[in-house]
C-alpha cells in the first residue's frame, strides 16, 4: 500500500468511530493548514465567517482534499427554490378547495375574506408593537435591552391575537400553496425559513461592502484553541498515532521534491488526532428521503450516486461533517541521516516543507539532547470527516 494511503487509512481508524450525521461517511485529508486561532475564537466578530469559508466547500469523492466550483450553502438553496415532489392529490383538492372558500369572496379576482383581512391586520400590529417594544427598550436599558425584550414581549396582546389567528390562518395558506406549488410547500416551507434565519452579514471593508453567508458553527467551540503556534496541552479526548515511514521513501519531501531518507534508521512519524462537529442549522438531509423529489433540469443523480469513492462525479458528493486537528507531529528514527534532518530543519519559516500532507518548519524540541527527534510546533487542520450525499435526484424532471 502507497504511503499516502497508509497515512489515510490510520486516521480514519482513529477518527472513523465519532462521525455524527450521514448516511455514510469517509475521510478526506488536506494539505496542514497552520490556521491562526484569533480568527475563529468565538469573541471575534468574523469568526462564524471564517468558519463558512473553511467548510462550506462541496468536495469530490477521493482520499485527498479536492473542492468542486460548488458550495453547500449555495447548493441547498437552489434545492429549497427549485426542488419539486409528485403532483398532489384529491386530499389536497379538497382541502384547497375549503382554503379557498374560508379565505376569499371571489378567488378568480383574489378578493380576500373578512377572517384573512383580520390576518394581515394583526400581523401589521404585531410588527409595529415589536418595533415600539423595541425602540423604547433601547432607550431605557442601552446594550442590555434584548434581555428585557425576551422577557415582555411573549406577554404583550399585540404577539398573542397574532398567533391566534396565524394558527387558524397559515394552515389554509399552505393548503393553497400545495395545490398551486406541489406537494413539497409545507415541507420546504420551514427549511427556507430557517436558511433565511440564519444568513448573515459581515462588512469585509469599504470597497467591497457587506458579505451575506450563512451561519455554521463548530462543536466544542472551544476548538479554536486547540490550533495556531502552540495550541492546548491538555491531552483529554485525542488519540496518538504512529506510522513507519523506514518502508517509504517516496513520502517525504520538501516543496514538491522527494527527499532521500537513505543512511536514516527506524525512522517514526508519531501525531495525535481530534475531531471537532461541524454544525448547519440550515440543513437537513432529510429532504433527501422525499419521494420524488427533484429538481427541473437536473439528471438522475447529477448531485451524487451515493457512492463513497468510485463514479461519483456530481456536483455535491461530499459534505464535511468535522473538521480533523493533528498535533504533537514529531518525527524521530534511531539514526537520522544528517544532512536529511538538516534539510528538514534549516529552511526559512516562509518556506513551504511537507511530512506527508503536513506543513510548517521542523526544529529540534527544547530541553532535549536527542538529536534524533524534530518536531513541529502547535497544531494543524489535516483533513475533514464527509458525509456522503445520497443518491440525488432519482427523477429527472424537463425544465
């Protein structure tokens, strides 16, 4: 077995046990990313920007790290805006037919009855009893207001008559919206709700303006911690791996060019691995399990076959689940060839070195006289925990 695939394989035994949510899922790695942990702490404002741009990437069926020109986010609304299910039935016929009778005089000219009035009536209410709540909060208690509000709010009458007649009125709408959109209206409803909820904006500067994006978080969100030059000693809930590189001189090597390891003995790459939760509000594979679902244009399977390597060439395969740290990256032998240790550790910090898909510069650890062992300093993103997309669609629908 290649190098490379050795590497892989030991990681996803050490990982493959905590993968959350799929309905199959593989390892990709990528090259060492020394990412900076100021830019995903959880007190800095573009942290859950950062977080979208690191995992929001579709990714190709294959052991390495490979992105498509597609994302998650982008992907999942176009199903929310375009998906469509089976044709409804005489249920829905029926219940369009008494939406429309407790909801208009005259349907053909959208006459609305007295009961729907009523509807938009108290919903303009709620929304200016909301905003007056709100603006005199501010006044009276400054940053601390949304604490007060979550406590008045849910008792003014303005929010209550509201929900009232919203319980009596969306029903009939989302029975209409069934008849004339399809059968998947009260389903997608809510996941385009929430997807709406959570889109964000960040200000990137002056000239480029504000970025919308859509909100994900890692799970602990402590895991900042963990990466950047030094990152935490505490060992709880990593796990160590070891990989015998004296079989596999072709795995080393400094920007791009194999490093000779001859004249170097028992030579060791030792690591330990943690995973971290990747979280999508706004996502729910759920949608998948709907019969018939599709999209107008797409072909059968033009997302992904379902497949976790092989032809599976859609346009959202994969889907990252978690992200994969390692640290403690040390490589040591019982006899280090010197000039292939110099090598390793006498570069520039700007200069790009790679141990398998690691990457950073390699020094001797302090307080040790061994001269046999190099390490590298902190911690580094490896790779991501996929999720494999199902077969989607099963249907090919003409636009």
């Amino acid at each position: 077995m290649a190098a490379s695939q050795d590497y892989h394989q030991a990681i996803w035994e050490a990982v493959k046990g905590h993968y959350c949510d799929g309905i199959s899922s593989t390892f990709v790695m990528s090259t060492g990313m020394s990412l900076d942990s100021a830019d995903y702490d959880v007190t800095n404002p573009k942290a859950s920007y950062n977080t979208s741009v690191l995992v929001d990437n579709t990714l190709r069926c294959s052991i390495n790290y490979e992105p498509t020109l597609s994302h998650v986010s982008t992907l999942w609304e176009l199903l929310l805006n375009n998906g469509k299910g089976p044709n409804p039935g005489p249920s829905d016929k029926e219940a369009f037919e008494n939406a429309k009778r407790l909801l208009y005089f005259d349907y053909s000219k959208l006459t609305r009855s007295k009961l729907y009035d009523q509807y938009y009536e108290k919903q303009d209410k709620c929304r200016k009893a909301k905003q007056k709540l709100e603006n005199d909060l501010k006044k009276q208690y400054g940053d601390s207001w949304m604490d007060e509000f979550d406590k008045q709010w849910p008792t003014r009458p303005a929010l209550i008559e509201y929900k009232d007649i919203q319980k009596k009125v969306e029903p009939l709408i989302a029975a209409i919206d069934v008849w004339e959109n399809g059968t998947l209206y009260s389903t997608i409803k809510p996941l385009k709700d929430k997807f709406e909820a959570n889109k964000k904006k960040f200000d990137m500067d002056e000239i480029d303006g504000p970025l919308e994006y859509h909100h994900v978080s890692v799970q602990p969100s402590s895991w900042y911690q963990w990466i950047g030059p030094y990152g935490q000693d505490d060992d709880v809930g990593w796990t160590p791996i070891t990989i015998d590189l004296s079989e596999s001189p072709d795995v080393l090597s400094i920007n791009h060019k194999v490093l000779s390891i001859e004249g170097s003995t028992g030579l060791q790459l030792t690591f330990k691995v943690r995973t971290a939760h990747i979280f999508r509000p706004w996502f729910d594979s759920s949608l998948f399990r709907i019969e018939r679902l599709s999209i107008p244009g797409m072909p059968v399977n033009g997302w992904s076959t379902g497949q976790i390597h092989g032809n599976n060439d859609g346009v959202f395969p994969l889907m990252s689940t978690q992200i994969v740290v390692a640290k403690n990256i040390t490589l040591r032998a019982t006899k280090f060839n010197d000039k292939f240790k110099q090598s390793l550790v006498n570069f520039d910090s700007s200069t790009e070195i790679k141990l398998l898909h690691f990457t950073g510069r390699y020094k001797q650890p302090s307080g040790t006289q061994d001269d046999n062992i190099v390490i590298l300093e902190g911690a580094q993103v490896i790779g991501f925990i996929c999720s494999v997309i199902p077969k989607f669609p099963l249907v090919h629908v003409q636009l």
